[in-house]
C-alpha cells in the first residue's frame, strides 16, 4: 500500500473548567453571605462542564461546524463531511469521517432529549 501515510488523528480538547472551578473556589471562601449562592451555582456549572465527554465536545464542534456552511442535515452523510472539511480545511478525509460520528452521538443525544416527556 503506497501512498499511505499515518495521518495525525488527533483533535485537541482544551479544557478549563478546573482553573475556573479554582478561581470560584478561591472567590468562594472570601465572599460575602450575599454572593455565595451564585458563586455555589457557577462552581456546580463549572463542575458540569468539565464533566462533558471529549467525545461529546468534538461533536457539538463538528455540528457547529457543519452548520457555519449552511449544512443542516444529518452527520453521518457525504454532504455532511464536505461541510466539515470546507469549514476545516486542514482536516483529513479521515479525521472528517470520525468528527462526524461524534456529531452523528450528539445529534441522536439531542434527539432523544427533545423526544422525552416534559418533567422528566
């Protein structure tokens, strides 16, 4: 097989929900009883967030992606991996194909939410 290089098949996830987590906690112990309920609120937000999946976050990038060429429909399609890569030029036949099964996990997520009874 020639022609065949190892392509890079990394997409890096940045993450600071623990560095925000920290300056909460710090404004934490220093605030006034006026102040520590939103401040208690931001931290659980923080907390939330940084619990997301990577997974899930290079989804919800690829989405974003696809939906900034005026894509719309489903992830897992051809005209969907177009639009990822005429978004992002730099990604690879094969890195396209692997964000688009992460949109294709948080599309079907979303889905699922949107269908389930109300008070759930």
């Amino acid at each position: 097989m020639t022609g065949f290089g190892k392509q890079n098949m990394d997409l890096l996830v940045l993450r600071e929900a623990d560095d925000i987590t920290t300056a909460l906690r710090q404004a934490l112990d220093t605030a006034p009883a006026e102040e520590r309920p939103g401040l208690e609120r931001a931290m659980a937000l923080a907390a939330e967030a940084g619990a997301v999946p990577d997974a899930e976050l290079r989804g919800r990038w690829a989405l974003r992606r696809m939906a900034s060429t005026g894509y719309e429909g489903p992830p897992r399609t051809v005209a969907a991996i177009k639009a990822l890569r005429t978004a992002e030029r730099s990604l690879s036949l094969l890195q396209a194909v692997n964000l688009s099964k992460d949109a294709e996990a948080v599309a079907a997520a979303q889905d699922v939410r949107s269908a389930e009874p109300e008070g759930r």
